[in-house]
C-alpha cells in the first residue's frame, strides 16, 4: 500500500502551474500603476474591434490541438489509475464489498495523519464530523458553510488555489469514492507560448451495473477552480457535490444500480479547458468506449448561493430575452426577484426531463426553478448564426458538453442562479443569523433536490413512479430509434416554427401593401400583390396579382385556372353522378 503522502505531493506539483499566471483584472496592490494605462489595456484587450471575442469564440470551438496530450496531438491514450481507500476505513467496502474488492487500482490511507502537512484545512474534516453527527443522512447547512467560508471563498482570482484542491482530494478520497486525478496540460488561448496544467478531480460511485454495457451512469460535475470572495464566486456548486457525496456514501441503504461519477473540472474560468479534456481523453475512451455504456446525463452545476427575494435582484442578458421572451418577461414584471434557481438546457426531451425531475424535488420544499431552453444550441455551432452572442450559455463546463463530438448528445442541463446577473447578500451578513439567511436555506433546497434526483435516476426501485432511463424495455433498439425520432421531430418543429414567422411576417407585408394600394380590382385579396405583367413575361390581359409566398410571383390567372378545372369539374360531376366522388381538397406548394 502506498500513503497518499506521495500523491499528495504530487497533486501540489502539479497544481501549482507556472508562477507568472495572473488574473486580467486584478494587480498587486502594493505596486503603483497608471490608472489611465490600466484602463487602456482592459479596453485594448477586451473591446476593440471586438477582435477578443471573436477569436475566443474561435478558440472556444477548435479541435483540441491546444490541449496537450489531447487525442489530436499523437499521444497515445493512457489507461486512468484509479486510487481508493484501503480496507481499514472504507465506506465503500462496508456498502458494496462485492465491488470494492473488484477494484483495480492503488489503496491508500487517506486519514494517515502524516499527510495533514499537505493540507492545510486537515483540522476541518473533524470539525465537519462533529456539525453533522446528530443526523448524519440529512442536508447539513452547517457543513456547506463552513467549506464555504473556511476553504472555498479563501481561494484568490486568476490562479489555482492549490490548497483546495488537497483538501478536495482527501475530502472525496475519506468518503470512500474511487478517485481519478486526470492531470493535462494546454496553451493559453490568448497566448500560445504560455503553457499552462491543471488537474481534474473524479470520483467514482461504482454501481452495481459498473463496468458493464448496460450500466447508465450519471455525471455529477462542478468546479473547482474558484476565484474566491472577491469575485463572489463562493464554490457554492463544491460545497453541494462534496455534502451530497458525504451522505450517499453514508447512507447503508442506497446501493445503486447505475454509476454516479462525481467531477470536480479545473480551469473552467480558463476556457472550461478541464472539461473538454475530461469528455475527449476520459469519459469518452475509459467509459464510453470502453464499456460499452450510453451515459444517461449530466447535471453540471454552476454557482447556486445567491438567491434574493428583493426587487432587481435578478438581470438577464440579451439571449434570455431573445429565446425565452415569456419567462425572462414574466420574472422581471414581477419586480426582477433572483428567488429561483435556472435550469438551463437545450430544450431536448432527455433533458426537459432532466429539468422537471430536480423541479418537482425542488418545489416539494417550496422553491422555484425557471427551465431556460437554447434549441438554436442543439445544433453544431458552424450552423448557430452569430454564436458568439450566445457565449453567456456555451461559455461554461456544460457547453463543452453541448458542443463536444464526443458528448454533445448526452443529455446535460446546467443549474446556476446565473451568477454575475444576480445580487445577493455578502458572506458577511451570514455570521448573524447563518441558519434563517435565504442563501443557504435556498442552497439546502437545492442539495436535496440534486440528492434526490441522483437517487430516482440510479436507485430507480428506490422510487414508485417510473423512470422512463432505467425501465428495462428501454434498453431495446426500439425506445432509441424512439429518442431518435422525438429528436428529429423537435428540430422540425423548431424549423417550421421560424418558417411560419417568416411567412407571417411576409403576409402582414403584403396585407399592409394592399391597405395602401389605391386599385379597387375584386380580385383584391391579402395573399396577392400587385405586380407588372411585363416583369412575369405573360400575355394576360388586365393586371393580376401574384402570390409572392418565396422569392418568385406566380400567376394568379394561371393558377385559377387550375384550381377551377379541378374543383368545378369535380363538383360537376359529382352533382350529375352520384357514383363519382368530389375531388379531395387541394394542397398547392410553390417552388422556386
């Protein structure tokens, strides 16, 4: 057995980066500088001929020859080794003893005592013991504010805050996961000189289908490269998958079905560089591929502490209001109050589904949660018109997700309180009365929604109502061609929808046109329009109007000649014998 001494240190060698990393917005205070200059820099960075955002946006969607090592670069594919806690203390064993001793891997100590001189918050894991011992199965808000104010909110912007990491490790290794530290390197989109490394944290819940094709795991994913109180960026997403896995991995009676893998991505404020190398060179060859299996979804959280039920509380970007106009208008007539956690998602059965399995667990404690759905997102981005404008969606963990060709149909929903467009309370406020403050009851919701939403979707006989992802006919080849065909028939539904809108448009044109038109001709409807014969190349008498549903007329004497041969000698017919039917009623479609 190995102590976890030399991972650890490992870990912080790798953490640690390169020194001269700095934030873009941030200076050392101590150092005198121009503000004028400062000012300048930020515009000619950000601002000018929007060229940053554009090339960005470019980086953001290339293939990954920036990562290095990534599956483009002529690396070959590393086999993960997996490391867990040793028989002497593992949860694991004690709740699924026919997995752990399957395990292939490293057992360490990960309550070796040596260890604590690499990690400096090691007095914490008692203290949070102590916080939840009276009821250990149930959502503790005291547990999730003391990681967040002890550990999470410490961290500095613009740099990986190695120390949380440790303690991250050791916190999930105690727990009895079976962790993965998936190292990468890459070049800085804005400077490719600069190399930069990062570590992504995985831990594994082995189910009892793991390893095999009929297994369905489900991705709990966050981050953990947070910027600290200074940026209000608390680590709210971490405290809530760290708690979570704290009582599941407690609980003796859930012993699930299907695999949770639990991830914590770096560099996610540097790109979301960790989750693109955790879909391309793990989820995609060590899971995927490997075993066979289809992951059944991904629950991507983002910040989910600040919630206020005070008037402009709550913004939205442009693209709220642009592709969700009812519920972005609805919120902000009722005063702009942040008191609901957004659902953010492409709007695809799967993950509608998704969506409405947290609400309801959400709404049976009395909370609200808004769906937001991009359908223009569920395409590949060379065919989103002006994506760039979307980067407030994309521009995250869970985008990576959407857009990757190698997980861009796996169900994935982002769960955020949409973070900078929202104002809340400081952490300060909270050291008066920390168990009433609306923030962390609204994060104890959100906790046990996500709780039981792991449980419904991995441990389905745990639940009565049925699980259209874990019945057994859905296995078959028949339920995905079903998927398949839900898919097709919701992008064409989208499609039509903005065909219809078109032609909408184009009839209130032609309508408004014959309001103004000055010729009293009784042929004068709304579908038709005034246009010269000489433009039509016809020998027509008179003036008629032609249909200009698409780009070119059609002539309307032409056409009533047409539809009058058909009709009237069918209704001929019919009145002077019986025996013959009506012609059926005519559907006429104009091509260009």
């Amino acid at each position: 057995m190995l102590k976890t001494f030399m991972i650890g240190e490992l870990l912080m060698h790798v953490l640690a980066g390169n020194n001269h990393k700095e934030a873009k917005h941030f200076h050392d205070k101590s150092v005198e500088i121009d503000s004028r200059k400062y000012l300048e820099n930020i515009y000619n960075y950000y601002l000018q001929d929007h060229k940053s955002a554009l090339n960005y946006t470019r980086w953001f969607f290339s293939p990954s020859e920036n990562i290095l090592g990534g599956p483009n670069s002529g690396v070959s594919y590393q086999t993960p080794t997996y490391i867990y806690q040793n028989t002497e203390r593992s949860k694991l064993l004690k709740k699924s003893p026919e997995i752990y001793n399957k395990l292939k891997g490293v057992s360490v100590d990960f309550y070796n005592r040596d260890d604590d001189i690499l990690d400096p918050f090691s007095h914490l894991h008692s203290e949070e013991e102590r916080l939840v011992s009276e009821s250990p199965l149930q959502v503790s808000q005291d547990a999730m504010l003391l990681n967040i104010r002890e550990v999470f909110s410490q961290s500095k912007p613009g740099r990986t805050n190695e120390k949380i990491g440790t303690f991250l490790y050791r916190k999930l290794g105690r727990s009895g996961l079976v962790l993965y530290l998936q190292t990468f390197q890459y070049k800085r989109w804005n400077n490719p000189n600069i190399q930069e490394s990062g570590v992504n944290i995985v831990g594994i819940l082995p189910g009892h289908h793991w390893e095999t094709s009929i297994d369905k795991p489900l991705i709990i994913s966050t981050y953990w490269d947070i910027e600290g109180e200074e940026t209000g960026d608390y680590g709210s997403g971490l405290a809530l998958m760290i708690e979570i896995v704290r009582i599941l991995m407690l609980d003796s009676s859930y012993r699930p079905d299907n695999t949770v893998i639990f991830v914590a991505f770096d560099k996610r404020h540097d790109g979301s560089i960790g989750s693109r190398t955790f879909i391309t060179d793990y989820l995609k060859p060590s899971i995927i591929n490997k075993f066979r299996c289809s992951v059944q979804g991904v629950i991507n959280i983002g910040s989910v502490l600040k919630f206020s039920s005070l008037n402009n509380s709550q913004k939205f970007p442009p693209t709220f209001y642009e592709e969700n106009p009812k519920t972005a208008h609805r919120i902000m007539s009722q005063g702009g109050k942040g008191d609901f956690v957004a659902a953010i998602h492409r709007g695809l059965g799967q993950e509608s589904y998704l969506a409405d399995v947290l609400k309801t667990h959400l709404m049976d404690q009395g909370y609200k949660q808004e769906s937001f759905t991009f359908s223009r997102l569920a395409t590949e981005h060379h065919f989103i018109e002006n994506i760039e404008h979307f980067s407030d969606i994309w521009n995250s963990d869970a985008g990576r997700f959407w857009f990757s060709h190698d997980s861009r149909k796996i169900p994935t929903i982002y769960l955020t309180d949409t973070e900078v467009y929202r104002t809340s309370e400081s952490l300060d406020s909270f050291q008066v009365d920390r168990r009433s403050s609306v923030e962390f009851s609204s994060l104890k919701a959100v906790t046990e929604s996500v709780l039981k939403t792991i449980k419904q979707l991995t441990d389905p006989d745990s639940y009565s109502q049925p699980n259209p992802f874990h019945r057994d006919e859905w296995s078959s080849p028949q339920p995905e061609n079903y998927f398949k065909l839900r898919q097709l028939f919701s992008k064409f539904l989208i499609n039509f929808s903005r065909w219809q809108k078109k032609v909408e448009k184009q009839l209130t044109n032609i309508e408004q046109s014959q309001k103004t038109s000055h010729n009293n001709n009784a042929n004068n409807i709304n579908l038709f329009q005034l246009h010269n014969l000489e433009s039509t190349n016809t020998s027509t008498e008179g003036e008629p109007y032609y249909v200009i549903v698409g780009h070119r007329p059609s002539n309307v004497e032409k056409l009533n000649s047409v539809i009058n041969d058909y009709y009237l000698s069918g209704g001929q017919n019919h009145q002077s014998n019986n025996s013959k039917a009506q012609n059926s009623p005519m559907v006429i479609k104009l091509v260009e």
